[in-house]
C-alpha cells in the first residue's frame, strides 16, 4: 500500500494541535503541518502559508501529499460587530477552502477532508429528533451559511474531478485548552456560583476533542468514508443540568445548582434581550453518529465522563 501523506491546515489552533500530535504518536501517516509563521512549529514538518484566501498559492504545500485535511477556518464569533459577516466568512471559508480544494485535486491528491460545523445542519433539534447527516441544512447564521456554501463547492470539485471529499460536522468541542462558552462555565463552576440550571432536561450533543479526533485519522485512509457526511459527537447526549454537574465532578468541586423551571427562565432571558443564550443553554440539539459507526466501525473512545475529566489535564499529559 502506497504511503499516505497529509497536509493539515489549521495545525496550530485547539482542534488541529491535538490532531497532528495524535498522528505522530501513531505513526501511520507521514504529516506537513501549514503554518503561518516556522515558529509555530507543531509536527517537526512545517510548511509556511501566510493566508488562507482565493489568491493563496498551495503548490509548494502540496507536493508529495496524498490527503488534505482542511480544518483552518474563520472561527464562528458571537458577537461580529463587522458591516457584512458573511462576506468576511466567505472569504476564507468559501473562497479560500474552494482555492486550496481545486489545487489539490489539480495536483492529483486522492482525498481532501473538510471539517465543516453542525451550524450547517442549524441551531436546535426537537427533543429526542437528532440530525442526521442526510437532513436538508437549515444554516441560520453568516457562519453556518459559509460553511454549507464550502460543503456544496467542494462536492462540486469532487464530482468534477474525481478527488474523494469527506466532510466531518462537529457539535461544540470540548478538551484541554477549550476556550469560549464553554471555558466560561468552567469558571463559573470553579466559582462555585449558584446557577439557575438545575432542572433543565433538554439533550445536547457535544464531542470530546480525542473523539473528534479519532473520528478525523479514522477517515484519512477508510474506503468506506470517501465522498460522505458525517456527524462527530461522543454518542451520548446530556442535559445543561448533566453537563454542569459532570463538570464539578470532573474537577473536584460540585456545581451549585439551583432548580428553576425552564420556563422561567426563558421568560427572563427575553426580557433581558438573552434569547439566543437561552437556547444555547435551555435547548436541544442532538446529532446522530450512527452513520459513522455503520460506515466505519468507528466508536468514539472516550466517554463524557472521561472527555471531561481531560479538561483538567494538562495538554501534555493526554
């Protein structure tokens, strides 16, 4: 079997760090980390790519490589204060992932795997209604809309010139290092504040970092996984009221909870302007990962529990 090497883009940030550590440990793959700058060393073969845009030039980065997995990105901003959010999202994760798709296929790479977001799928399932990866998108914001814009170019390219797309949808990611929303709760349990959130009993899917992981090194070489979809998640689903109590599990200190009905509190949140907080933290959003585990075997290695106790670990001792 002909060697497979792989060109990954994102390396230095939360996801792709953890990614090109995993595959050097392994060994199964030989890897080029794209960087923008050589002292963002991450895997001990770095390239330099200073931007990812339409004009970008990947010859270089290319050269000798088999498979791209493409999780560089505009990361999704709560509150972008920009004129036109989704022409800035557009720039990079439309047009800059459709540049680089096109060079490789172009080069004769075999596969380009694309992290996308379950933001393509939309922002909340009815309880016990998972998504699937054969739903029709429903994106609500400039963010999720650039990515299915990418999902569609890339299919395109695929059917076009024969290199094999797979496309991975991740929920919320949490691991070593996890920042935003969720490293903001962690304070707050830290805290030990009393939160309002002990008695909601919505189901929300999350993936460990490691499961996102596995799941990604898992389609880098799988037949089985060329030209599909699939949803990453830990296949197991937990209330915000689960979810903040396994965190004060996982790091020694019980969360306070108090039990006020989710009804109220979405009747404040509105009349505080905080309705999209509330869904994040009231609603449901599922995702199924059945279609991953038929195609490909695949079971996430780590259990909620243990994803969360990673939190609390430091990256290098993972």
């Amino acid at each position: 079997m002909d060697p497979v090497n792989v060109l990954l883009t994102g390396a230095t940030g939360f996801v792709g760090k953890r990614l090109a550590r995993q595959v050097d440990e392994q060994g199964d793959f030989k890897l080029t980390c794209a960087v923008r700058r050589l002292d963002s060393a991450v895997c001990g073969n770095e390239v330099v790519v200073k931007e990812l845009s339409e004009e970008t030039d990947w010859c270089e980065a290319l050269a000798g490589q088999t498979t791209v997995v493409h999780i560089a990105a505009r990361a999704h901003i709560m509150k972008d204060e920009l004129p036109d959010p989704l022409a800035e999202y557009r720039k990079v994760n439309v047009e800059g992932t459709l540049n680089l798709a096109r060079q490789a296929a172009k080069a004769g790479l075999s596969r380009f795997i694309y992290i996308s977001s379950i933001k393509v799928n939309g922002e909340q399932t009815s309880l016990g209604k998972p998504f699937t990866a054969e739903d029709v998108p429903a994106p609500e914001d400039p963010y999720g809309v650039s990515k299915l814009e990418a999902e569609t170019g890339l299919h395109e390219i695929a059917s076009e010139t024969g290199m094999e797309v797979v496309i991975i949808r991740p929920p919320l990611v949490y691991g070593p290092g996890v920042k935003g929303n969720f490293a903001s709760m962690i304070k707050l349990v830290e805290k030990g504040l009393p939160l309002p959130l002990g008695a909601i009993h919505n189901k929300r899917s999350l993936v460990a970092l490691d499961n996102l992981v596995d799941l990604i090194i898992t389609c880098i070489d799988h037949p089985a996984a060329a030209n599909q979809v699939f949803l990453a998640g830990d296949g197991q689903d937990v209330s915000t009221t689960e979810l903040l109590r396994g965190v004060g599990r996982a790091m020694g200190k019980p969360a306070r909870l108090i039990p006020v009905p989710a009804g109220m509190l979405t009747f404040g949140a509105g009349l505080l302007g905080k309705k999209a907080v509330a869904q994040r933290l009231l609603g449901s959003l599922q995702v199924d990962i059945s279609k991953a585990r038929n195609l490909l075997g695949w079971e996430p290695p780590l259990s909620v529990e243990d994803g969360l106790r990673r939190c609390f670990v430091s990256e290098n001792e993972c």
